[in-house]
C-alpha cells in the first residue's frame, strides 16, 4: 500500500463520491418517482411521502398490455440469442482455430455489418418481413435482431476459442475425435462461461433495441417492452402518467440490473476481450 | 510388430518457407526406444508430430511395417502421444481422462473399464481415479498423461519433451519410470523427443540426432543415428561430438602432417600429436581438427607420465570446483580456443600455472576442413 | 490439412448463408429502393426514377429548392445534428470515461463498490434512461430545475429538452451519461494490462506523475483507447432511439436515422427514405474509412 498525500486521499474519495452519485442517483429517483402518486409527483421531495404500489399496478390494468410487452420481449430476445449461440459455435471454432484464406477479410465484413446503421437496410428489411408474413408479429423480430446478435457473438466467441489451449485439441484429435466432438465434448465444457457472458450481453442488446420494434409492429399486444414503454399514455392527451412511467421503467431494468452486477466480471472481460486483444 | 521407417521424409511448412526436415531416412526397430535428439529448431518435435499425424509430410513415405501412413489420420495409425504440458482434460476425471479415446472408438464399458483399471495398476494411479487434473501434482499429471496412452494399447508410444516441466528430482525419477515401462511393456516402440543429450544416452537404444540451421539444408536433417555409445565414442562430425557429452569436445586446430594405416600424425599448438584414426583419405597438409574430450586429457604433474602420448604446454586460466570433480580452463597458445579439461577430485592451482596436458593417441578423434569424422581405430564399446 | 479448411468453410456456412439471408439481402433491396419511388403500402408498385431521390428538385443533394443552402436544409441539418452529437458526445465520453478509468485503477477502500455502481448507467436500457431523464429534465416538475434553482444557478426553469437551444445538449448528456461506464471499464481493462514496473521504475526516480500519465500511460493505452473511440463514433453516427424518444425529434436534434424513419415510416415515402438510408450507410462507410486512416488502428488481428 503506498503512502498517499492526505489531500489527495480527500479528493479521491470526494471524486468517488460523486461518480457513485451521479451513477446511481439517476436509478434511486427513478425508483422513489415510481411510488407517488397523484400530485405527490409534483412537488419537489425526493422521496414520496406516502409511498404506494398504484402505479406498478396501474401498468397491467392499463391501456398499454405490458405484461404482454414483457413476455415478447423475453420470447424475442431469447429466440434471437438461442439461434446465434448455436450458430456461433461452430463458425468461431473455424474462425478463432482453423488458418483459411480469407479469414481476416470475413472477421473484418462480420465487424463492418454489426457496425452499419440499421435504418440501411430499413426498407429491404420491411418487405422481407411481410413477405414472410411476419410484420406485426413480435416473434417477426427475430429477423432484424440476428444482424447484430449473430456477427456480435461470433466476434467475441472467436476471441474465447483463440484462447484454447492447441495441445489439448490435439490430444483429443490422437483420442480419435473429429472437429464436432472436439466442439461439443473438449471445449464446451471450458467455454460455458464465455457462453453465458456472450448470451447475456447479446440479450441485454436485443431487449433494448427500439428502431425495429417500432417499425415492423404496430399492433399493441405484439408489441416489445421499450416501445411499449414510450408509449404509456394518460387518460387524456395532455396527461403524461410519469409515476406509470418509471413504474415500467423499474420492471424492465431492475432484472437487468441484478443481472449485470451478478455477473459483471464476466461481462466486463467479454467486451474487453472484443475490443483490448481483438 | 511396430517398426517404423522413414525414406526421404521432408517437410516444409510453406511453399516459400526453408526446409524444416530434410530428407530424414532411418528405421525405429520393432520395440526399440529412439531419442529424437539435438539443438533447437532442428525439428525433432516436427517429426515425431508427421509420425503422430498432427503434422504433413511434404514428401517422402512413413511407413509402420511397411504399410504406408503418410495419409492416414491419427486415431487410425495405432499411435498415442504424451504431450509436454500432458494435454489433460481438464473437466474430467483421471478416470474419464483415460476412458476418453477408448470411448470415441466405440469399446463397450467394460472393456474399457478393464482396460483402464489395468493402466491405473501399472502406473499407480489407482487412488486417484475420481480427482480433476487440477487437483493433481505435476508428476502425477505425467503419470495419467501416459495411463491415457497405455490404455490405447498403441503399437508406438510418442512422447514430445516430457519432462521438460517437471523439477530436478522428480525428473530423475520419471526417467527411471519410463525406462521401466518401456522394458515392462516390451513389443511397443517408443520414440521419445527432447533437448537433454543426459536423457537421450541414459533412455534409448538407438539415438537419432538431428542438425539445425544452415546444416539442415548442407546436410539434411539427421547428424547421426546410433546407440548412444555409438555416438559419444564415434560422433561422425563435429556437430556431433559437440551436441554429445557435456562438457563440449574440445577441438583444436591443426596440420594434417603424415597418414598411415591405424594412425595419422597432426601439428597442433606447434606440437606434433599422434592419433589412433585413419586418415587415409586426406590430403597432406590439409587443415583438421583434432578433437578430445575433457575427460580424456590428462593433467601430467612434475614429469609423470612422460611418453604416453604428445605432452602440449598450457597455462591454467581459471578452475572451477565441483566436488567430485574440476574443471579447468586452460590455454594452449595464442589464437587458440581455451580447452576445457575434466579431472577427479579438487584441484587448486592459482590461475596462471603451467601445466603440461597429454594427450594419448586412443583417446583422440580427427576431423576434416568440413567437419566429418576419421574412423577410429580403437576398440570401443558400443 | 485441406480437410481441416473444408471443415472451416462447413461450419462457416450456416452463418453466412444466414447473414446473407437477413443482412445483405434487406441491404441491397433498401438500395434499390433508394432508386424507386414506392409507397409504404405497397412495396410491390415501385416505379424507377433513377438519381431522382439523390439529386435534384427531389433529391437529398443539389437541389435547387434548397434556398438556404445545404446545411439549412433537412437532410443537411440532420447531417450536421449527427455528427455533432457524435464528436462532441465521444470526446466527453473518452475523457470522463478516461477520469474514471483513472481513479478506478486506484487501491482505495470500497473501490468495487464504485465500480460496480458506475456500471449502472450501462446496464439501464436507452429508452428508460431517455424516459427517466426526460423526467427529471422536465421544464415544470424536474428534479434538476428544481436543484439549480434552488442554488441559484439560473433563474427561470428551463425546457431542456423541448428548447432548441438546449435540446442536443440535453441529448448529449444522457448519452455521456449513459455510455462512459462503457468506456471506462474498456480503459480500466487496458490500465491493468500495462506492465507494473515501469511504473516502479519511475516513482523510485522520482517521476512526476503527471508527466507519467502523458509520457507512459497514456502512448501504452493509446491503442485499445483509439478502437474504442472510433468504435464509438461509427455507433454514435447512427443513433435513433434516444434522440427519438428524449426531445421532439425536430430540426434542432433530428438525426440522420430519424429522418430517414421519418421519411420512410411516418410519411410513407419509401423511395426518399431508402435513399436517405443509402446516403447514410456511404456517410458511415467512409468515415469509419478516414477514421481508421487517420489514427492508423488495426482493426483485426492476423489469424
């Protein structure tokens, strides 16, 4: 431990203080905004004085189905990163194990396509959707999400399979397995941890898109929980229902939340391994 | 029945890239223990890897018995191997380390159970059945390492460097554990790579030791194949008589001045030194080099031993002590190399005595402008 | 080993025949579209107009009605917004994000603490975050107004996000907000990768350390920190959904994406709106282009 000027243990800690603040003072006010009611939200406390559930119950009598909401959401985003896992496993064995031709040029387009706007492909996209007579079906979102979702795993999961260690792929190739044994029998079990931070981080990605869910669903009862969420309306036009608001907004992010903090080491060294070593 | 032949293996790693082996031709006899020996980036390790089949052959025929492998996929070639850092799974079971292969071919549970119950009995492992390879010490690692081969009943046992990782002691040990299981499981060859020349003369019967650097593409790849007595007492070149045996041969410049059968007669230092070599196929007055090793020059104190062979002046530049022994470093002239000379017991003289060093004719090895070897007339053992 | 590259291609191919399916097909048929005129309710009547959508007296660039010039128009306003938001939001990003990656890097009492806490922001989804600020940013019952009156630092309530002035920079602290954590924890990763003797090296010789920040660490970080930031900027340049859901999305923030979803979806106009989205995918391409040029990173690691 080194020794430490004591002023400058006094702006570190004054520093700290407010970085926490501001990092989560944010989510506190949204939460006590989220038990007034009525006209406590327009007075000035910060904390209601008489704190109520009405609001978060409020949400599932309401006009928008939010329950609803949050079971497509979840049906969504679960779909879309189930099918990329599975399809990232196999292409980042080839990708982070196998020298090809061609390879740097396909990881480089992989980065290039998660990276372009997704207004681009807006209009092809609109007419493939209805096409496959999936417009207005939250399920239908499947489709866009697994742009970003698919080239987002496969990036990361190939830094995780580089890592592998060569001479225990080669002891199980003079054990007679071929490259789906390897996959599935060797390295699954040392690559579970980097699954579950991979699907996590592609989770949080499809639950929070907004673009599409907009667009290619129009009809309430299908629709995901972030449109759904700018949609919560008041009785009359002019009324914003602000306590309902963030009644919603607490649902949403609160298992997110947990979720992140839960693992956050795991996820802190999935983004970094995308980003520091690739 | 496991004999395996090489006939002009080569391989390159790129169509652009140097030879890493060269025409390697040589034989591992059935049940034979072969040391893969010599410097690094002479490609021992490559060429166990073509026999394991991890690695291409560019061209040339590997053949066990005399069926051709060169395209056969390993788990087909009746192989296994022990890896340097033992390559263990590391979510399963010793047990289920071993059963593993057994498995992927298809044997029913109770033969392998059988099988590697039978390995875990030879190698001691038994206690340790359920534990994870990270409960495990290194030798112990080493030891369910080698269970996983045995368990294979493969006509040829590969190992790549294996104890490389293992501390001094314990490397002692596992020496004398492989040299057991080698005489224990009798019809299966062994070929065995690693950089230690101490372990390629106390394990194998037949060492195969391999050039690196430029001699690869003068020389192909291979110095020498030999037991090891065979390759301490008779190195075919200086590559060899330098890689064998520690300290390193000296070797001395000299003047080829006079050849006749049984013996040849050089100037070195000044000095005319008599060798028990043929070097009938030389010319006169061509550049040599006359080759002793330390263990073989003899320190003459006060006169002793005079006539046994050419006496050659030095002064002693430094000595160290090892206990049982000494080494001393000498100097024979200006512009020479230092020689290096080993002798029993302690020795304290101060840096700058004269000494006077022998050399005796049986004891010398001569070699030409190039580096090959004179035969030696001498009886040695083999 | 030819086996082991037809292995690589097979197990390639679902992916690829995938992304082919749902990226590059929409792609091309969105820039076809951009050369048509067709009508949101009914895709298959298009008519083809060529440069129409691009240029001329409808098109996006050199057209003649634009009175005001370029930069006034909507497309070269939203053009402008963008990349407003974007430079200026990753500039305060990168140095928050660095003041906090610094101070993190730090041994002090309840660091994980901190840290956890400052993932936070991160972890709350962007339409929360823009509802929740929206919140407290309210001209007549948020809690910052009500703050900064109260200490006096203005003297009438503002309408952050509703007033033009303030609305992009309303935008970009909610972005700022939002995504610091992200590039702090990337620098923080970097930081603790850098080797610890140097710095030993340099507080036995007595170095101060501020000139060790700008002589050692910061040239050790710079190339992890320069993918993070372009990184960002390629994402910052096609944000929608905050700007969407936080201010009223007209001229004074609408951003390149949200004419286009304009355009597009509320007007219907699908010829105009693919052409936008063309013009903007090319806008993107060639920054990320002169990006990667100018601060010469490497993107993708040889196999």
């Amino acid at each position: 431990m080194n020794h430490r000027p004591a002023l400058g243990s006094v702006l570190l800690y004054l520093a700290a203080a407010l970085i926490v603040a501001v990092s989560v003072g944010p989510f506190l006010y949204m939460v006590a905004t989220s038990f007034k009611t009525g006209s406590a939200l327009f007075d000035s406390s910060i904390w209601p004085k008489d704190p109520s559930l009405r609001n978060y119950t409020a949400l599932f009598e309401g006009a928008q189905p939010f329950g609803r909401h949050l079971l497509n959401s979840v049906m969504v985003a679960t779909l879309t990163v189930s099918g990329a896992l599975l399809l990232a496993v196999t292409a980042s064995y080839a990708l982070g194990r196998i020298r090809f031709k061609g390879k740097g040029l396909l990881m480089l387009t992989l980065l290039g396509v998660s990276m372009f706007p997704q207004v681009a492909v807006l209009s092809g996209m609109f007419e493939l959707i209805q096409a496959l007579g999936l417009f207005n079906r939250a399920i239908g979102l499947v489709v866009p999400y697994t742009i970003f979702t698919l080239p987002f795993t496969v990036w990361i999961l190939t830094t995780f399979m580089r890592e592998l260690p060569n001479e225990l792929e080669e002891a199980a190739i003079m054990d007679g397995c071929g490259p789906l044994r390897i996959i599935f029998q060797v390295f699954m079990p040392l690559l579970w941890p980097a699954l579950v931070s991979t699907g996590l981080l592609a989770f949080i990605g499809a639950w929070n898109e907004f673009l599409f869910a907009l667009t290619f669903i129009v009809e309430d009862d299908q629709r995901t929980v972030p449109v759904g969420i700018s949609l919560i309306a008041g009785a009359t036009a002019f009324e914003i229902p602000w306590g309902t608001i963030m009644a919603a907004s607490v649902i949403v992010t609160l298992p997110l939340l947990v979720l992140v903090l839960v693992f956050q080491k795991k996820i802190v060294s999935g983004l970094t391994a995308g980003a520091v070593k690739g | 029945m496991s004999r395996i032949d090489f006939q002009q293996v080569n391989k390159r790693y790129g169509p652009s890239l140097p030879l890493t082996i060269k025409d390697a031709t040589l034989t591992v006899e059935d049940g034979e223990f072969c040391v893969f020996v010599g410097p690094s980036g002479c490609g021992k390790s490559t060429l166990l890897r073509c026999v394991a089949g991890l690695e291409d052959i560019t061209s040339g025929e590997l053949l066990f018995n005399g069926q051709r492998m060169n395209d056969l996929p390993p788990a087909k070639r009746g192989v296994a191997m022990v890896f340097q850092s033992y390559a263990l799974y590391p979510h399963m079971t010793v047990a289920q380390n071993m059963a593993f292969g057994l498995q992927v071919m298809g044997s029913d549970k109770a033969a392998i159970a059988a099988k590697v119950g039978a390995a875990a009995d030879i190698l001691q492992l038994t206690p340790l059945m359920d534990r994870l390879p990270k409960m495990l010490s290194g030798g112990q690692r080493q030891r369910v390492a080698i269970g996983r081969a045995i368990v294979k009943a493969p006509k040829v046992f590969l190992f790549d460097e294996p104890l490389s990782n293992l501390d001094a002691a314990l490397r002692v040990q596992t020496r004398l554990e492989i040299a057991k299981l080698h005489h224990d499981l009798g019809s299966a060859s062994m070929i065995y790579v690693t950089h230690d020349q101490v372990e390629a003369m106390t394990l194998a019967n037949k060492i195969v030791l391999l050039h690196t650097g430029a001699l690869i593409e003068q020389r192909g790849s291979v110095a020498q194949v030999g037991s090891p007595m065979t390759l301490y007492h008779r190195p075919a070149s200086t590559f060899v008589a330098e890689f064998i045996g520690s300290p390193k041969m000296n070797l001395l410049p000299g003047k080829l001045l006079h050849a006749e059968a049984g013996h040849a007669q050089v100037e070195v230092a000044g000095q005319a030194v008599t060798a028990a070599v043929d070097a009938g196929g030389l010319a006169v007055g061509s550049a040599v080099q006359l080759g002793v090793r330390p263990e073989h020059l003899r320190v003459s104190v006060d006169g002793e031993g005079e006539g046994e062979g050419a006496g050659l002046p030095a002064t002693l530049l430094h000595g160290e002590r090892l206990g049982d022994s000494s080494l001393l470093y000498v100097n024979v002239g200006a512009g020479l190399p230092t020689l290096t000379v080993k002798v029993d017991g302690s020795v304290s003289r101060p840096a700058g005595s004269a000494l006077m060093l022998r050399l005796l004719p049986e004891q010398l090895h001569l070699f030409d402008s190039a580096g090959q070897a004179c035969r030696r007339t001498v009886d040695l053992p083999t | 080993m030819n086996n082991r590259v037809r292995t690589a291609w097979l197990f390639l191919a679902p992916m690829l025949i995938l992304m082919a399916v749902v990226a590059a097909w929409p792609l091309l048929r969105s820039i076809w579209f951009a050369f048509t005129e067709t009508n949101i309710n009914n895709l298959a009547a298009s008519r083809f107009v060529g440069l129409d959508n691009f240029i001329g007296p409808y098109g996006l660039f050199f057209n003649p009605n634009y009175t005001d010039g370029f930069w006034q128009s909507d497309w070269g306003t939203a053009i402008r917004n963008t990349f407003q938001f974007a430079f200026v939001s990753v500039a305060l990003e990168t140095l928050a994000g660095l003041g906090v990656a610094l101070l993190l890097n730090q041994e002090f009492k309840g660091r994980t603490f901190v840290r956890t806490a400052v993932l936070v922001p991160w972890a709350i989804p962007t339409i929360v975050s823009a509802k929740m600020w929206g919140w407290m940013l309210h001209d007549q019952f948020g809690v910052v107004n009500q703050l900064l009156l109260d200490a006096g630092l203005i003297a009438q309530k503002i309408a952050w996000t509703a007033d033009a002035d303030t609305a992009m920079w309303s935008v970009v602290a909610v972005d700022v907000w939002k995504t610091t954590p992200f590039i702090a924890l990337l620098i923080l990763a970097a930081l603790q990768t850098l080797p610890k003797d140097c710095y030993e090296a340099a507080k036995v010789d007595g170095v101060h350390p501020l000139r060790l920040f700008w002589k050692v660490t910061l040239p050790l970080i710079r190339q992890p920190l320069l993918v993070a930031v372009v990184f960002r900027l390629l994402d910052a340049l096609r944000v929608f959904d905050l700007i969407y859901v936080l201010t009223a999305n007209d001229s004074s923030t609408i951003s390149m994406s949200g004419l286009v979803m304009r355009e597009m979806v509320d007007a219907g106009n699908v010829g105009f709106g693919s052409a936008a989205s063309t013009s903007l995918f090319l806008i993107i391409m060639l920054s990320a282009a002169v990006f990667l040029r100018l601060t010469r990173v490497k993107l993708a690691d040889a196999p």
